[in-house]
C-alpha cells in the first residue's frame, strides 16, 4: 500500500484504538495527562505518516530534496520520535509503519560514512533491532561504525575551514556542531547497549566532551550553534544561542543518558550539565509556552521544534528523577499546552523553523518532519507523567 494511503488510512484507526483503549481502562491518577498527550500524538504522528510519499508541502527552496532523503537526519529525526511514541502509546501500527520504513532502506545509510547528521537513522535501526530482536539488523550500522573506529578523525573543531572545491566543513568527520549531539552519540551509545560492546561507547563520550569543551558557554549554560557563533553577536549585542539548536543539545543528552550504564564513570558528569541546562531554559521560555528562536532575545513567535525538544528533555528529567517535578513541571505543563495549540485540526503541526544552522523567521504554515519528531518525544514523555501537584486532570 503507498505510504500516503497507508498513512491516511491510520489516521482514523490511531485516534479510534486509542479511544477505545482510554475507554476500556479503569480510570487512575494521571490517565487524563496520559490519553491526552497519545491522542494528540497520533494526530500528528498520523497527519505525518499519510504525507511520507509527497512533500509538496515543502517549498523547494526550503530544502525539499533534503526532505525526501530517507536516510537523512531529517527523516531520522522524525522517525526517532515515532520509536517513542511507537513504545508509549504501545500501537503495533507505529511499530510496523517503521519496520517498513528500515526494511524499505536496507537499514543502510547515505554516502557521507562520518557525518552526524547520516549517522541518526542508525538508532531507527538499533531500536527496530531491539523490538524485533534481529541482531541482522544491526550489520550496517556496525560496518558502518567500525570503519571510524579502525580509523579515528582528529580533524580540528572549527566550522570554517571547508574544500576549496566546496562541500561539508572539514570538522563535520567529528561532532562540531549542536545538532550532532542528537544526531549521533546516542546512535553509538544505544548500538553500545544492544551489543554489548563497550567500544562504541567509549569514542562517543570522549567527541561528546570534545564538543562541549568547545561549544557549550559555562557562564550562559547554552551551546553555540557551532564555532562561527562563539564570538557572534546580534544587532542587539546579545550572544547568539539558537532556540533549536539547544533543543537539539538538550534532547541528545537525555537520549545519551537513557542508554548510558547506571555506573558509567560520565554518567554524574552528564546529568550535571543536564541539570545545568535545564535551569537555565526555564528561564527562557515565552508567555505563551514557547521559547524563542534566539533563546537570549525577546520571543516574536511561536516556534515548535526548540519547543518540543525542550519540552521532552524536561518531562524526560522529571520522569526518571534528574529534575524535581516541583520546579519543572509549570514549565513543561505550559509547552506542552503551547505545542497542542500549534497543531491545526487535521493533525498538521505548524510553527516549525525552517532548515537552517541559526535563528530565523517562522510562520504559522511552516512544518517539517524533525519538528513533528521533537512533538512525539514530547508528547511519548509528558503521557508518563504523574498528575501535576493539586491537579490529576491534565498537564
């Protein structure tokens, strides 16, 4: 069946099975937060499966073709959201949509074998491995993994030096940028814990602090976007910290730390930065529940993809006990509310940020596949939340 009449076809039964679900379970403390947060998922989950085939919606010079790569990271980042969604909503349908998706790609990769951003589908395929428990699945990534193991790049961070013939920076064969921290050492890390082999684990910590030594501020505790941004300032003078570019930094360390050992020896060093984080974002966040695309600027619109990451890595922190719910949860409570408004009736998400590598303009019509996953992440944690203290309704 083509994947538009698949999805579409999964509109209906999404929101009908999980009704029907809600309404056969006895009703319990914070089953309202729970069935909220999975409804509003599969509308959105739903809206974007029924539109995998076709991404007209996408104006070609927003980065159409990158769009319909289906091993690229932005692809990646959505179906990264549905393994989530997949495992909190518990709906084989999810499952089955991405089983298909890595069947369909040979759970391979593109042509770029050091790029972060090629290597996010790889935790699609470490998850599918997982659920279906087919460590076949798992030969591309490990090929494609120890190749840079057999041969390690000490290529310098900085962002500007590029080919002279033209082509990605010299320092992308490492993580010199924020969103690589998303896109691949949880990749590593998970592939670390399915196999058991302590060797991917041990290069994705080490570039993990080499990235952060380099980007991440220790008097703002927010990352610049990459190097060209460290000395950067806006019109107004402020530094410059792109909205989803921390998102994607704070979203990639919960990831990390959801797959790293209990007893790894990085561990607390991790969950420090993630708490440092966390307090600084809350401070940051919008009236309307919305941080801003330039996170040390006034808001000047919604915008979802910083949002939805956000949201997730503070309900994935209040969830497994690194954050106090006291202190976090008005802030979540008020995203999550804020990226349901964002959604049109039809399950479209809008607000979403263009492609980009910096803060820019974003309209109501503006959606993209990664903003649609940082909304599953964000939704997948906020339904295993607790009733918020003195209210057992919804977040």
């Amino acid at each position: 069946m083509p994947r538009r009449l698949l999805g579409a076809f999964l509109v209906a039964a999404a929101l009908i099975g999980l009704l029907q679900a809600c309404a056969a379970t006895p009703a319990k403390p914070g089953a309202a937060v729970q069935s909220s947060a999975l409804v509003e998922g599969a509308r959105v989950a739903d809206w974007q499966l029924s539109h995998m085939d076709n991404f007209d919606y996408v104006p070609a010079s927003q980065f159409r073709r990158d769009t319909e790569a289906p091993r690229d990271w932005i692809q990646a980042a959505f179906y990264i959201g549905l393994t989530a969604y997949a495992d909190a909503a518990k709906a084989p349908k999810y499952t089955d949509a991405i089983l298909a998706h890595g069947q369909a790609e040979g759970w391979g990769f593109d042509k770029r074998p050091r790029h972060a951003d090629a290597d996010a589908t790889g935790a699609v395929w470490v998850w599918a491995a997982a659920r279906t428990h087919d460590p076949a699945k798992l030969a591309p990534v490990r090929a494609r993994f120890d190749t840079v193991l057999a041969s390690p790049s000490s290529v310098d961070l900085g962002f500007e030096a590029k080919p002279p013939q033209g082509g990605d920076p010299y320092c992308q064969a490492r993580w010199c940028w924020s969103d690589a921290i998303f896109m691949a050492p949880p990749t590593w890390i998970s592939l670390s814990k399915e196999t058991g082999d302590p060797r991917y684990l041990a290069p994705a910590d080490s570039e993990f602090w080499a990235t952060t030594s380099l980007l991440y501020d220790q008097n703002d505790h927010l990352y610049f976007r990459d190097s060209r941004f460290i000395a950067k300032r806006s019109d107004a003078g402020a530094k410059i910290f792109w909205g989803r570019g921390n998102g994607w930094a704070f979203a990639g360390v919960a990831r990390i730390l959801q797959d790293l050992p209990k007893d790894h020896p990085s561990r607390p060093r991790y969950e420090a930065l993630f708490r440092q984080m966390a307090t600084k974002i809350v401070t940051l966040q919008g009236e309307q529940g919305y941080w801003p695309v330039s996170l040390l600027e006034p808001q000047q619109t919604p915008e979802t993809s910083g949002t939805g990451f956000f949201v997730y890595g503070l309900a994935w922190g209040v969830n497994h006990g690194v954050l106090p719910a006291a202190r976090y949860r008005p802030a979540i409570d008020k995203g999550w509310s804020a990226l349901v408004s964002a959604v049109e009736p039809d399950g479209k998400l809008g607000w979403v940020q263009r492609v980009g590598a910096a803060p820019d303009q974003v309209g109501p019509d503006d959606t993209q596949l990664y903003g649609v996953g940082a909304f599953l992440l964000a939704a997948s944690e906020v339904s295993r939340l607790s009733p918020a203290p003195g209210s057992a309704a919804q977040p």
